[in-house]
C-alpha cells in the first residue's frame, strides 16, 4: 500500500517554481528523480527536495492538468510548517518570481520589495519610457 500523497496546485511555470523553492531555501535537484516515502517506496518526479529522514518532496508534472502537483509521504513530513502552509509560502513566492519576471520581459525595474510583518509583499515596479 502506497503512503504517497498528490496534492494538486496551480503551479505550471518551472522557472517560477524553482525560483521559488530557492527563495525557501531548498535546492532542488532536477531531472526524473526517486522521491522516497515509507519503507523505502519511490515514486517518480521531475523535481525532489531531498529529506534526511528519507520522507522526500517532489514535484511532478500533471499533462492533463497542466500543472505541477506534489508528491510526498504526508506521515514523514517533517518540515517547520505543516504542509499547507509550506505550500501557502511557496504559491505566493512563485507569484511573486512570476511577476518579477514578466514585469522584467516588460521593461520594469524594481523599485522597490517590502515583506511585511504579516506575510504580504509590497513590490513596487518602474519604467521609464522614452
């Protein structure tokens, strides 16, 4: 029996994604990868965040969906936040890498990023047309 959970989400960019779980301090390793569950179980994914514990993180991509979902062994989660808010944090600094990317395939400039004691972000963003 499979202790391996697929949570879905809305995360179709890979750049974005890989920018964002940088900005939470994972370094994910790339490429088809055996994320490892209970008793040594593996599935596979595009994207792992290897664990200690040997309860990893993946990431893999969904065709018919068109988006990345996660894959992980919720009974050997042992990260600081549950899993909801890991994935809370991750969302908002994938929409924060998106936008910092369009605004630059725009023109803009940050002029300015502010987090806040309450989790937002303030971007401000500039361009001077000529």
């Amino acid at each position: 029996m499979s202790h391996f959970s697929i949570v879905k989400t809305e995360l179709r960019n890979r750049g974005a994604l890989l920018d964002a779980l940088r900005d939470l301090g994972h370094e994910p390793e790339q490429g088809e990868r055996q994320v490892r569950g209970y008793r040594g179980q593996t599935v596979l994914a595009e994207l792992a965040l290897p664990q200690a514990n040997g309860g990893d993180i993946g990431f893999r991509w969904n065709e018919s969906s068109g988006s990345y979902e996660l894959v992980t062994d919720l009974d050997l989660w042992n990260q600081p936040v549950p899993v909801e808010r890991f994935l809370a944090q991750l969302t908002q600094r994938y929409a924060l890498q998106s936008i910092l990317a369009a605004s630059t395939q725009e023109g803009f400039q940050v002029s300015s990023q502010t987090e806040h004691h309450d989790g937002s972000i303030e971007l401000v963003v500039t361009r001077w047309d000529s």
